[in-house]
C-alpha cells in the first residue's frame, strides 16, 4: 500500500463499494489561503459519503480546467479562471506547481477534488498527496495521447494497489484525425507497462471538452451535433468507482472515549495567518476536536512532540471553513499550539496509538550553495541580506516542503540547498527573491552520497518527444555527456526517446532543448538509481562579456556587442567589474572578453540600435554558469557575475589550478 498501517487489533470496513479512498481536501491551505469563516461549523462526515479523488495528468492536457470546470458544477461557481492555480508563479508559467484541494458536494456525498503537479520536479508534491488519496482522474489530450509526464504521474498512482483510476479524454473537441480506439489503446498500453492490476486495468473511460464544460461516456456521444452540458456521469464514476475510506479501529476506544483512538498521517505542514502551525493529513481512526491534546509519534513509534488543537479546518473553494469535529477517513487541517509537525510523522490522541507507516518520497538529485549577497551592489534592493535571514527562511522551507533538504557548511557561511530538479529550486528562488531576500548562488552540483565506503551519484531515466528533426541531435546530445539511448521510436512526424543519464551530466540539458527546438520538445526525467560515480562530462559552453567598469550601461556600448552576441542586461543597468553582461556567439569562442560598457560621452555622435535581451528563467540562469561564475539574486535583478571579480585575480588563479593540475 502506498501509506502501510501499523498493526491493530481490528479493521472494519466502512461501504459496500469496489475500493478505499481518501483524497486531501485541505492540504492546499498554502495557494489557498483565505480567511476562516466562522459563519457555521461543518459537521462530521461519515466516511461512507466521502469520495476523494486526484487528477493527474501531462502538462497542457486540461487538468486545471478541469478541475475549474469540476468546482462550477459542484455548486462554486466563480468567473476566475485557474482558480486552483493561485499562485503567481503558477499563473505566469501557466503550470501547476503546489497540489491543492477543495471540497465539493454532489449529492449527499463529499468530494475531495485535488490538482496535482504535471511536472517531475514537483514531484514530492504529488506523492504527498497521493499518500492520501485512492482515487485518481487520469486526463489524456485526445490529440496527443499519453505523453512522458503521463506516465511519471500514474506511475507514482499505481505505486497503490488500492487506487481506483478514472481516464477523461480531454479536448474531444479539437479537429483530429484520431479513430475511436486508437487513443484508448495507447492508455491501457501504458497501464499495462506499469504493472497495473487487474481491478485497476478495469477503469472506466470518459470524453470531455473542459474547455467548454462538458463530458460524456461515449466517443460517438462526444463527437455527435447535439448539445451537451454538465459533468454529472465523471461525477457519478467518481461516487460509484471509488471506495469510500477504510477505517482502523486500534481497540482503546474504551480508554480513549473522547477521541476513540484518533491518528492522523501528518502529510503537509504550513504556517496559516491567523490559525499558526497547522498539519493536514488524512484521519485513519477515531475523531478530533478543538481544544483536545494530541501527541505526535514518530515513524519509529517514539512520542517527539505535544500540544493543544487551536482549530480544526478544511478547504471549501477559496475558503477555509472550520469543523466541528472531524472523523476517520476524512482529510483536515489540525492547527496546534506548543509544536511544529513533522511530515510523515503521526499525530494521536493516545499515547497507545500506533503510528501510520508511509512510503519514502525519492532523494533529492541536485543542490546550490547560497550564501549572502557580497556584490558591489548588495544591500541596495532587498530587506534580507544576511545568513541568518537566509537560514530562517530556508528552515521554514524545508519544513513544509518534504522535496527540499537543507546543510549549513562546515563553516557556517552558507547553506546547500538540495531539490529534485533545476526548475523546484529554481521556483523557491524566485519566490525567496520576491518576498525581498537577497542572495549568491553556486553553480548547481548533483548530490553524492557514500555507500559501503563508495562514492555514488544519481542517475535518471529520461524521455523526450521532439520533432523528428531534432531527433539525432538529441541522440549526439545525451550521447556526448555519457548517457545511453534506451529506445527511440517515431510517428506522424514525432519522435519519443528514453535515455538513461548521469544527473550531474544532465545539468543544463533542459535549457539546451528549449533553444534548440524553439520550445516545441518535452524533456521528463525521474531518479532512476544510484551508481558508482564518474567524473563529469565535459559541459563546453561559449565565452562571456565580462564587465570591466562599473555604472550605468550604455546603448551605444551594448549596440556594438550585441551584433557578436546575446546581451543579458538592458541599457542603463548598473553594472560593476566582474559582472556577465551577455554571452559571445560570433566566432563560437570559449574565452571570456573584457569589455567596458559604462563609457560616458560628450558627444553622443554614435548610434544606438534597440537593446535585445535574452532573457532566463531561474533555473535557466543557474544551470548557465561555469565553475568560476556565480548568480546574483535580488529583488529588482538576477546577475550573473564571476566569483572573483578583478581580471587580474582570476588571471592569477587560472595560472594556480593549470600549474595544479600539471
């Protein structure tokens, strides 16, 4: 099972339906939160009327659509589009990066409806909420059909045998020359490859048209000129597929008859204005009430913490909504005095309680060095620039954040910050940067570990779909930095390829793709195993306009690299010695070049061009720097620079590591 039970005395199951479910219908409290409403308490749930399902899917496939489409009909009827999708960061990139949930009503059931992450970088994410649920809607795009990300999602979905899964055909509305069938056959194809069971193999088929808000069960219904309207038969799947939760009686109802042995698995934990430390996590037995004591175990049994409930609450739309008393098999948000939960930790009321068993998230694979801003420019923009505000910051982080490890040096000057991917990292930075923190990050390095005595490094599986133009040069591409071509197979003028790879040889292969395909190839990788590890492949990369004065740049100093170059920073940027202002492209040269673009004139005599930029994302950015570079992070700019900023201290300790490696 996904999240194993600790031994107990009994277990009663609770329905006459094919399978157990629980889906978190609070854990999204983060995008989501909004004030409590105290208008009414929502009562106890039996857990024969709680259905609790994820949806999952490939990025673009209509996921958060969907679920928008899936909260009008259930009675939350707003005009916002990507409601779940809350987040700044999720609206600007157009992609779900926090799992989210809300509560719904259909009939005399309740409905956790829960979005979910489409990419393997957040997939500590989708595990977390995966540990709650039983039941899953897999969204397939009609046209294009199960995609890399797909199989990354229902892969993590199947790892429980007890999950129900649900397929919607989406976009059924978009002009395709797909037969009935053919789409069918490739999601049962993938079902199969990952060693689905046979009840899961036994899963019902929708199509719909989330866009314009409808799904029906038939392909011929989808494509016939007849109206159609409502989500009522995903609805009713959703009731009758999917089991409602099973109960664990752990026997000390007598001992413990307030709560009746009550424990919950601690799934996410957050800081919510006005309500404090709160854990949301699904109840496997017994109730919780406001104002009752509970105790914390950890996975090894061990009482770790103790304190009071402040409240007890779900999520309702956009609204937090709080509860009078919440029972087994329902998923909630206990707020509590006196500690701050863990992830994976179990809160009880009874100290007899055993805790609940979950199953291990995958490792991190890569980490940046952050450490104060020490440019000539720091302290300018932001309000946080010291470690210690670094570290608070990263701590808090990585307490709600289960995907995210944190290590202060040995010289207490800096922290690694460990994740499972350039974009994760790259998204905690930005939000870091716009809350007012300013910062210097290393170049990202893979993480090693030591096993018997022997050093070894990550390596990850990867698929790509491209053009099948682009093909060979991702075959020259993944070959050249040591990885093995695994599979490659082509149709209707798209390729699909598997690579295995070292993680650290990876670094920066993303960021490639985009340029190379003009954004059009999909890259997925997941962590696949560790193995002895290899020195890395040589990462050749193009020189740089290294800044050798400092003020305000010039126009006319910029307009004349950027006819031999792509520029970084616009005209007017302070800039100062040491600092990246563009990478050189004419010539195709590997040195760096000393310019000075801070000239002031008399006599503007000379022409300006218009200053393009080309501009990066984050994890773009650090997946960009070479050993000796670092990235300057603040409020108002990202900048790339070298470590040592005087010319003639670089030159000196290139001599020094060439004479070192003589």
């Amino acid at each position: 099972e996904h999240c194993a039970r600790a031994p107990v005395s009994t277990m009663r199951s609770i329905g006459a339906l094919r399978r157990a479910v629980r889906a978190p219908s609070l854990w999204a409290a983060r995008p989501l939160a909004t004030p409590v409403r105290h208008a009414s308490l929502v009562p106890d749930v039996p857990a024969e009327k709680l259905r609790n399902v994820a949806i999952i899917a490939h990025v673009d496939h209509g996921k958060t659509t969907l679920v928008d489409q899936l909260l009008r009909h259930g009675g939350l009827s707003t005009g916002q589009q990507r409601l779940m999708d809350s987040n700044d960061l999720e609206r600007e990139r157009g992609i779900t990066i926090l799992a989210k949930a809300t509560r719904i009503q259909y009939g005399d059931h309740i409905l956790n409806i829960v979005d979910t992450p489409g990419h393997a970088d957040f997939g500590g994410e989708v595990e977390r909420v995966l540990s709650m649920v039983d039941g899953v809607v897999l969204v397939v795009d009609l046209v294009e059909g199960p995609k890399t990300q797909t199989k990354f999602v229902l892969q993590k979905a199947l790892l429980n045998p007890k999950v129900q899964p649900i397929v919607v055909i989406n976009k059924v509305d978009r002009p395709a020359e797909r037969q009935e069938g053919e789409v069918e056959s490739e999601i049962f194809d993938l079902f199969c490859a990952l060693d689905a069971t046979e009840e899961q193999l036994d899963y019902p088929v929708f199509y719909a048209s989330a866009k314009n808000g409808w799904c029906v069960k038939t392909f011929n219904e989808a494509r016939a000129n007849t109206e159609k309207v409502g989500f009522d038969c995903l609805f009713e799947a959703i009731v009758n597929q999917v089991s409602c939760p099973e109960v664990i009686d752990h026997g000390i109802s007598e001992t413990d008859d307030k709560m009746e042995g009550f424990s919950m698995l601690v799934s996410q934990v957050e800081v919510i204005p006005g309500l404090g430390n709160t854990a949301t996590g699904k109840v496997y037995s017994g109730h919780i009430r406001k104002g009752e004591k509970v105790f914390c175990k950890n996975l090894d049994g061990e009482v770790v913490a103790n304190g009071k409930v402040k409240d007890v609450t779900l999520q309702r739309g956009v609204t937090r909504v709080p509860m009078g008393v919440a029972g087994a098999g329902d998923v909630v948000s206990v707020s509590v005095s006196g500690f701050m939960p863990i992830w994976t930790w179990t809160m009880v009321s009874n100290q007899k309680v055993p805790p609940i068993a979950c199953r291990a998230i995958d490792p991190p694979l890569i980490s940046v060095v952050m450490s104060v801003n020490n440019s000539p420019l720091a302290g300018k923009d932001g309000k946080h620039n010291t470690l210690n505000a670094l570290g608070e910051r990263l701590k808090k982080e990585a307490a709600i954040n289960v995907a995210i490890e944190l290590q202060e040096s040995e010289d207490r000057d800096a922290f690694m910050v460990k994740g499972r991917g350039e974009m994760q990292l790259g998204v905690l930075l930005e939000t870091m940067r716009r809350e007012g923190y300013e910062m210097t990050l290393s170049p990202v390095q893979v993480v090693l570990q030591e096993v018997d005595g022997q050093k070894m490094e990550p390596w990850e599986s990867v698929m790509v779909e491209c053009d099948q133009e682009h093909a060979s040069n991702f075959v020259e591409k993944i070959s050249g930095i040591g990885g093995d071509v695994q599979d490659m197979n082509s149709a209707n003028g798209r390729s699909t390829l598997k690579f295995e790879v070292a993680s650290q040889n990876f670094i920066g292969v993303r960021t490639w793709a985009k340029a190379m395909t003009g954004g059009t190839a999909v890259v997925a990788s997941e962590f696949l195993e560790l193995r002895p590890w290899q020195p890395a492949a040589p990462r050749p990369r193009n020189g740089v306009f290294v800044s050798s004065g400092s003020g305000p740049a010039q126009a006319v100093d910029l307009t004349k690299l950027q006819k031999v170059g792509n520029l970084f920073v616009p005209e007017n940027t302070p800039v100062y010695v040491g600092m990246i202002l563009g990478e050189i492209t004419s010539g195709a040269t590997a040195e760096d070049r000393d310019v000075n673009v801070c000239k002031q004139r008399s006599n503007n005599y000379e022409s300006a061009d218009k200053i393009n930029i080309k501009s990066m994302y984050m994890e773009q950015a650090m997946a960009f720097l070479a050993p000796d570079e670092a990235l300057e992070v603040t409020p108002n700019r990202v900048a790339i620079r070298k470590k040592i900023l005087d010319a003639n201290q670089r030159r000196i300790e290139a001599k020094n590591l060439a004479k070192g490696r003589m």
